[in-house]
C-alpha cells in the first residue's frame, strides 16, 4: 500500500521498532509509518524512542482497535497522527499523500 503513493520510498520494516531504529535514524526519513497490534505501555514505548530518536519526523502511528483514550495517549507519546488501521484506511491514504506532496 504504502509504495504504490507517489513520493513513498519504503525504506525499512520490522517486527519491532526499537529493531528498526538503527536503520531510522542512518536514513532520517521524513515519515515514519509504525503499526501498533496494542495499546500495551511497550507499544507507547516504541513510539516515544521513535520521538525521541527522530524529533523531525513525522510519526504516523495505526492500531488495530482505536478509541479515543489510545489516541490520546499515541498523540501525548508523540505522534503527529493516529489512525485505526482497519477503519481508516482511506484517511491513512490520503494522510500520506498529502504529506508525500509536502515532504
């Protein structure tokens, strides 16, 4: 999905995002797409080292299951948005479109 959006390079992806995060920070893209299965205090915490490793990036974070509590608490972690992955996908889409214009 992610590839066929023009101005998407697709540079890395992992299990995990502490495993990825080497790879994050020697490209230093401008987005960052990480994919949340729960709303677990380790989930929030990859979103914070993404934050932290990367304060320039714009963080996108999707979770299975979203409710405006887990939405909250990705945005306060730092992400720039949050979306369910599998209500939202057109949102998601044209969310990176965007950003792929402006990038």
């Amino acid at each position: 999905m992610l590839a066929r959006i023009a101005g998407i390079r697709v540079i890395a992806a992992g299990a995990s995002a502490s495993s990825e995060l080497a790879c994050l920070s020697h490209y230093q893209p401008d987005i960052v797409v990480i994919g949340l299965g729960t709303a677990s205090t380790r989930a929030l915490h990859d979103v914070r080292a993404i934050r932290s490793a990367l304060p320039g990036c714009i963080l996108l974070v999707l979770v299975d299951t979203l409710a405006q509590p887990l939405r909250r608490a990705c945005l306060k972690a730092g992400g720039d948005y949050c979306f369910d992955r599998t209500l939202e996908l057109d949102a998601i889409r044209t969310t990176l479109g965007r950003l792929a214009l402006g990038a």
